[in-house]
C-alpha cells in the first residue's frame, strides 16, 4: 500500500486537487464509527419509542419487561426527570417572543410525536434488549395530531405545550426598506404559495452514543455520531450535571451528518442516563426506522410570498408570511433556520429596496425539525428564484434577462442590503455569464423551440443564490440569541523531527479537513502535506471549537489554521535570525526555506528550525522553547459565497415523468485549497437539492404517523437516476478572510432545489401550468398537464 | 438454540455456534470484531453491509449467518492483499469516490459485482449496476469515475 510513501511536496501546494489523507483507513474497513466500538463489560440499551403523535401516557407496566433474559435493566421518564434536566434549546432569538416548552429525554406524562422517547431496556446483548422491548406496556390515551404547520396555527388547532398558545413557538419578524410603498407603486406583483416539505437528513450513519462512566472517579466518556463534540460536552454538561472537566466526549469516524448530527438527541442523553445509572458502559444505535421517527427533519415551510415589481422587470419589493414546523419540541438550533439563515438572505444576488418578511415557529406533532443541509438558505433561494421566475412569465421576458436587471453590481469589500446584512464580495454577473456559456443558453432556447414543435418538452432553469456561512462573528452570535460562540481554534505543534500535529476544534465528518488543513499548513510552511496529521473530534486533546456546519470549517477554522501557521513562521524568522546572525528585518521566506536576503544560501528550513526550537541548546534571549502556536479566530464577518446552476429536463406529457438531462453548476466560493474536494462537496450538495425538487418528501397522515418511515419509502438520489453535473467556478476571495476562501459545504443543495423545479415549470409553458406542489413525482406533473390542457 | 457454524472469513476458518435468527452481518460485525462491514439500513435497500459470499456480493444483512455456514465469505478488511490496495479501492482513492465513506466498504463491492459480470461498462451500466447501493455524500458521480477507472486499470481485484 502506498499509504505511507512520502512524496515531495508540490510547490504550491494549495490549489491542488491531491487525494485525501484519510481514505486509506475508510477504505480497508478499519476507520471506526461510534457503532463499531465495543467495551469490556459493555450492556445495550434499546429504546421504547411513541407510536402515537400526540397522547396522554396513563400507565407504563415494565415488570415483564424487566423479567425477561438478559435484561439488566428497564428505565422510564419517571426515573430520568429530575436526574436529568430537559433538552435545552440552544437559539434563543430575540424579539421574538420565544416560547420554549420542556424537552424531556424521556417522555412523562404526554407524548408530541411518533418517535418520542417513552422507555428504555438495557440487556446484556442487543437482541435481548430489543425482544425485552416488546413485552413493555404502556397505557395511551390519544389526542389529535395536528402535521401542517398552517393549521397549527389556526385558531381550535390541537394544542401541544401550555408555554406556547396557539402553538405558536416565536414570531419573528425581518423588515427592511418601506415595503408598503413598494407594492403600492408597483406595475406587477406575482404571488405564490410554496411548501418546502419537509425532508429526512439521512446521513448514512444513524446516531448513536456509547457511554462510559466511572463512579470513582466521576468521569463520563462519550463516543458520539456528532458534527460538534464540544457542544456535546457543553449541553451534556448542563443536562446531566457532569462537570465540564470530567466529561470527554469522542467524535470517531463520523459518518456524514447534513445537520442532523448537529443536535443532541433523546437516544444520547438516554445512554449516558444508563451508564451512570449502572456504572457499565452502555451502547445505543439507532436503527433507520428510528433514525427516520426520532432524529431530526429538515424544512417544513409553508410559504404565502408576493414580489413587487415594474414593467419592465424591476423588482421593488419582497413579501412573505411563513409558517415554519418545528416538530413536537425545538431542537438545538431549529429557531434560528427559518429566521436568521432563511430572513436575512431574502435579498439573493439582487437589489431589492424593501423586504418584510413575518416567521411563525409552529409546533406540530412531528418529529423535531433541525437544520438540514443548507439550513434556510435553500428555502429563501428557492423563493426568491420562484418568483423571479414567475416575475419572468408574467412580463413576457426572459428568465435570465429579468435576473441580469436586478443583479447587485461586482464589489470586492462590502455591500448592504435591505435585510441588513453586508455581504462581503461578489460578482454574480460573473457566475451566471460563466454558467450561460457552458451550458449554451441562447442554443437551448432554440432546440426547446424545436422541440416543442415535434411535441417534445424540454425546460431550462435557472437558479442563482447568495448563501450566508462561515457563521460567525460571535458577537453577532449573540446578539441573535446563539447560546454560545462561534469562533474556531487550531492549535500547530513541530516535533523535534520537523513532522507536525495539527490539533482542531472543528469537526469533519466527511468533508476531507485531515487533507485540506494538511495543504494550508504545508503551503505555508514548506512541509510535506504527509507529515501534517490532523487530530480532531476528541474534546481531550483538540482545542475548543463550536462545529463542523453551515459551512463554516474551513472558513473559520481554516483561517484559526492560517493564524496559527502564521504565528509558527514569525517565530522560525526570529530564530533564524538568531541562528544566522542576520537582523529580522533582513530574513525571508520562500520554499521551506528562511534565509538572508541576497544570500539564498544562507538559509534554515522549517525542520532545521523545528530541531532547534524543541532541542533549545540557542535560542534568543527572551524566546520560549518548543515550535507551537495556538490561535482562536473570530471572524470580523460572514463570508458569503455565491454562483448561478442551470438545469435542463425534459418531460414526458404522457406519463409526467421528468427526465435530468444535463446540469451545470458554477459556484465561486471564494479561493480554493483542494479543488477535487471542491467538486465532490458540489455534486453531494446538487444532488440533494435534486431529491428535494423530484423525489424527497416525509410524509404524515393526518393522524401524524410517518407514512415514509424507511428508506422503502423514503426516496433518496440514486445513481442510475441523476446525469453527470457539470461543475466549474469563479474565484472571488473573500476580502476579510486570512486565506480568502468562502466555504461550499452547502451551494449545492441551496442553488439545485430552484433550478430543477424553474426546469420542469419552463418545459410545461405549453400547457400554463405555473406551480406544483414538490417533489415532482410522475403523478403530480402529469396531473398538472392534465389540468392545464383543459384550461 | 444455537446452532454451529464455520465459514471462512476472508480465507481463515471461523467457527462459532449461533441463534439462527442472526443475520450475516451481525455475526462479522459483533461475533467477529469485523466492523468494516456497516449497517446503514433495516430495510435492505441500502447497501452498506455487502459483502463477497462465495464470490458474489451480498447484501450482508439479507443472509442468516447459518445460510453462510461452509461458505466463504470476504468483507473489506479482506479485500487489500499484503498491503496492498485492491484496483478497485485505489480507484476511489484516486478519483475521490468517497466522503463520509460509511458507504463505501458496500459500494465497493458492488462495484466489484458489476466488473465481474461486466468488466467495460459503459456510465450508464454503472450507474444501473450501483443503483442497489445508497451514497448521500458523493452524488455517485465520483463513485461512477471510479468504477470506469478500476475497470480501465484491469479490473476489479
């Protein structure tokens, strides 16, 4: 196996699309995921879970239960309440009216979705516990669900939590610019109702926890399925009364998350709760079916939206009311999607002088909405592009061309829109001239128009974002109810051989940072990105950090990276300085390489510095031994990135179904260190959005049970369904950001959703169908036709 | 009642006596220690846990480990020999067909299925050939570069 061969470092190494530095360990089978762990003495828990969406729970009988083999033990919300505190919420906006209700581990008294936590069986082994399970009785006595956020609303709704009347969780409201003179000075307003449905993470790992206490000595170890094992700590910390120091918490291998590995979770508070209950160590995985009823979902909008605008196609205003699901309690981070990340980005890539925007959080008897991949931008890019599409139709003017007349001009240091933000640099005429010419747009047009005449429909869309990420400025963090910071930390340590430990409080858990932070530290410094390991997910050894999401990795951790490689170089020029007895002021750096100025061959490299900071035997007066520096970044500002994806579909009027034909996507997000990793986060994130507009939906019955409980019934991207994506980029840096880069964890799923759906709503024009209800299955397009050839 | 088994795991013999409703892969992943081997699913839709069962991928988790018995079986920590990586795993490497690579061990293998039925697929076969197989990181399109990749380099093993 090559694995181990050290190759000299390109010169630049930054830019360049190596491959990764942790796929060997993934790809032989020996990576461990928090499932594969297995400790002496260790016990399992299984988890008794509601089967109705709203209930009374009148009496739970667990003596059968509790004589079955193998069980070591059977626990229900009357042992965990007040030994456990509720699950807290972790975004608290302000001005909003918050209504919180208590989320317990385990369930008391009343059950608010299919899938809350009820009881739990310990047994020695995982089928003993999972048998165990079904000999527990509880007594229900039902109430009515209510699944739509909407007629949550609405007055006689069913009603979930005292806290919160009318289950309206907040109010929150965004408003920018006189929207009133707006509509009233309008030639056009074009209106839509939207439901973003709701949707399932499915990351291909479910949750899980293992847990492992010590009564002598008070410490509780956590292996975890988490994006974010410091928050862990920090929440766990608060919910179990275990002291900070005393708490470890361990993200393995983790594999994928998409947001749902963001919150913490009934099943991880539930584990720990036995492990300190029983003084063993206590292993819970989900299974998919549970995964799919009790870990969290994604969007659930429903969005009433009026555009107003000018003749010829300028927009002068943007209205919304949203009824936003939060499921049955609020998750970790669940108030701030629909109104933080989905309000202030209601703007886009255009100039819009008036925004108001109302956000009702709904409670609903559903399983708990989170952040999802993408995480309110989607839902704003796909209601700004929606409009502006209809704005489009109702002008008679081409989709592009109403675009192009609203587009914020190119700016490299800051522009304000009327939600209040200021992006940080952008040139969107850029991204959509790019993204025209691959995909040949003025062609297409023309084949279209061939097309229709044989009776074939073929549709173009177009779907161009601003996204908001590399979150962020902590003080803004604060002062928009985020329950914590959201700088990052790196900390660089040089071992005496010159081979470096990077240490991190970010969290990967797919995205290839073992790689890309590697490049940074070696382009810097001149060392071979395979003697850069970096060590991350362990709150013992790795610095505190806040998380792997809203694409904020590499763009706030990253740049802690930089800051502390930065700080590692100007101590190595001082020390050559020294060594070589030249002033400081005279030393450079190129190419591993500090030497004198004029005299190249009077020089250091990295590793002889890295030897002579550790050994020590000649430092200057004053100078601390060792080659280590720490950093902790709090970024001035958001980073904003941005592009424009085109879609091309064809649909079948005979059976409705719509085929993908081709896909360009161009998104610039800012400089790039890894290209190839670039490319992959792009396709992932494309073909997510893709699920959402053709295929994804959680569905519930009016009774609140899941109906798309498994991957049977849950529809997401295959491969044999999806057409190779086409992806290229501009490159904008980001102006404020140490190593100019963005972030692109997410561009993908916001732009894709819009563009496909723009597509199939472009190749249906013959037949005046304006707006389906997503996911745009064969039955729904057909039945659209269908309706539009009798119009 | 357990009922004795032996299969041969990745060339070695293992024995062990088992309930019978025990599936394939619970039995490497919690009798044998081998966790390469990932459950992703209760469904059997999504792929995570194939494995070679007498030479033709499976899905791990529709096999009771007693149907296995005097079989031969070889999961991803079988597939490298002496070091060295199969054509197949250095193709995802080299053409980036993975992320969170839970997926991966399970992609693999049907990929290996597919080169053994078809060694020069085209884009399209692979796609159709992988389409038993769930990724939600890649997109697949990496994973189908890959696939022609290791199918260009001469195959699968």
């Amino acid at each position: 196996m090559s694995v181990a061969a050290t190759a000299p470092a390109p010169a630049r190494v930054f830019g360049s699309g190596i491959r990764r530095r942790e796929d060997p360990r993934l790809l032989t089978g020996t990576a461990l995921y928090t499932a594969d762990f297995t400790l002496p003495g260790q016990a399992y828990a299984a988890i008794l879970r509601s089967p109705h969406a709203h209930a009374r729970i009148r009496t739970i009988d667990t003596a059968r239960a509790k004589a079955a083999p193998g069980v070591v033990a059977v626990f229900t919300g009357a042992d965990s309440d007040g030994v456990l505190k509720p699950i807290p919420c972790a975004w608290l906006i302000p001005n909003s009216n918050l209504k919180t209700a208590p989320y317990r581990p385990m369930a008391t008294d009343t059950v608010r979705f299919v899938g809350d936590a009820v009881a739990v069986v310990v047994a020695d082994s995982d089928h003993q516990a999972y048998d165990a399970l079904e000999l527990i009785d509880v007594d229900y006595a039902p109430l009515p669900a209510v699944v739509d956020p909407q007629k949550a609303a609405e007055a006689g709704a069913p009603h979930l939590h005292e806290e919160a009347p009318g289950n309206i969780a907040f109010h929150w409201t965004v408003a920018g610019g006189d929207i009133d003179a707006a509509f009233t000075s309008a030639d056009v307003v074009v209106r839509d109702r939207i439901v973003q449905q709701r949707l399932i993470p499915t990351a291909m790992e479910p949750r899980g926890a293992l847990a492992q206490y010590v009564p002598a000595t008070g410490e509780l170890t956590l292996w975890n399925t988490t994006q974010n094992p410091h928050i862990v700590r920090f929440i766990m910390s608060v919910v179990t009364g275990v002291p900070e120091d005393r708490l470890r918490v361990i993200a393995p291998e983790v594999g994928g998350g998409f947001g749902s590995k963001i919150p913490q979770i009934q099943g991880d508070f539930i584990t720990v709760f036995c492990a300190m209950q029983l003084g063993r160590p206590v292993k819970w995985v989900e299974t998919r079916s549970e995964n799919y009823v009790s870990t969290t979902h994604g969007r659930d909008h429903v969005q009433e939206v009026e555009l107003a605008a000018t003749t010829d196609g300028r927009i002068l205003g943007v209205r919304a009311t949203v009824w936003a699901g939060m499921g049955g309690y609020l998750s970790t981070a669940a108030p701030g999607i629909p109104t933080i990340l989905h309000g202030l980005m209601l703007s886009g890539p255009y100039q819009i002088p008036a925004i108001k925007e109302d956000v009702y959080g709904v409670y609903t008897t559903t399983t708990p909405v989170e952040a999802y991949r993408g995480a309110g931008r989607p839902e704003a890019t796909y209601m700004l592009e929606r409009l502006v599409d209809l704005l489009a139709d109702e002008i008679k003017a081409d989709p592009v061309e109403v675009r192009r007349r609203n587009l914020i001009p190119p700016f490299e240091n800051g522009h304000a829109v009327a939600t209040g933000l200021t992006y940080d640099s952008g040139d969107y005429q850029g991204a959509l001239d790019t993204a025209l010419a691959q995909i040949g747009y003025d062609n297409l047009r023309t084949e279209q128009a061939a097309a229709r005449a044989k009776g074939r429909y073929i549709g173009i869309g177009v779907s161009m974002y601003v996204e908001i990420c590399g979150l962020g400025p902590s003080q803004v963090a604060g002062a928009v109810g985020f329950q914590g910071g959201l700088w990052e930390s790196a900390i660089v340590r040089f071992h005496p051989s010159g081979k470096v430990h990077v240490f991190v409080g970010i969290s990967p858990h797919g995205q290839g940072e073992e790689t890309t932070f590697a490049q940074v530290v070696a382009d810097e410094l001149g060392v071979a990105v395979t003697d850069v390991k970096v060590v991350h997910g362990d709150t013992e050894n790795t610095p505190m950090g806040w998380g792997t999401y809203g694409s904020r990795a590499t763009a706030v951790g990253g740049a802690a990276l930089a800051i502390a490689t930065r700080k590692i170089k100007e101590k190595a020029r001082l020390l050559t300085s020294h060594l070589l007895e030249a002033a400081v002021e005279d030393i450079d750096y190129a190419d591993g390489k500090f030497f004198v100025r004029g005299s190249p061959d009077k020089a250091k490299t990295i590793q002889d510095i890295a030897l002579m900071a550790n050994v020590a035997w000649n430092l200057p007066q004053g100078m601390e031994a060792g080659l280590e520096a720490s950093s902790f970044y709090d970024p001035p500002n958001f980073t904003y990135p941005f592009g424009t994806h085109i879609a091309v579909v064809e649909v079948d009027p005979e059976t409705g179904h719509v085929e993908l034909k081709r896909y360009v996507a161009v998104d610039d997000c800012g400089r790039q260190i890894n290209p190839t990793i670039v490319e992959g986060q792009v396709h992932g994130g494309v073909v997510q959005g893709i699920g959402q507009a053709l295929w994804e939906q959680a569905v519930y019955d009016q009774n609140g049970q899941l109906l798309t409980g498994s991957l049977i019934d849950y529809a997401i991207p295959r491969a044999d369904l999806l057409p190779d994506i086409d992806v290229r980029s501009t490159v904008t840096p980001s102006p404020h950001h140490p190593l100019g880069v963005k972030g692109i964890g997410e561009a993908g799923t916001i732009a894709s959703t819009a563009a496909v759906y723009n597509a199939v709503i472009d190749a249906l024009e013959p037949f005046t169908v304006r707006s389906i209800q997503m996911p745009l299955t064969p039955e729904r397009v057909w039945r659209a036709i269908t309706a539009g050839k009798g119009a | 009642m357990k009922v004795p088994i032996t299969i041969s795991i990745n060339g070695r013999a293992r024995s062990a006596e088992v309930e019978p409703r025990l599936l394939l892969v619970q039995f490497l992943r919690d009798v044998l220690g081998l966790t390469g081997t990932k459950i992703g699913c209760d469904t059997s839709q999504c792929g995570a846990c194939m494995v070679l069962l007498d030479g033709i991928a499976v899905k791990s988790c529709t096999c009771l480990a007693v149907q296995a018995d005097g079989c031969a079986v070889t999961t991803i920590e079988g597939l490298a020999s002496n070091g060295q990586l199969s054509a197949l795993q250095e193709a995802f490497w080299e053409k980036h067909g993975l992320q969170c690579g839970f997926c991966t061990p399970g992609m693999i293998f049907a990929a290996y299925e597919l080169l053994r039925t078809n060694p020069n697929p085209s884009p399209e076969q692979i796609r159709h050939g992988l389409e038993g197989n769930m990724c939600r990181c890649t997109g697949y399109q990496n994973i189908v570069r890959a696939v022609q990749a290791a199918a260009a380099a001469g195959g699968r093993a």
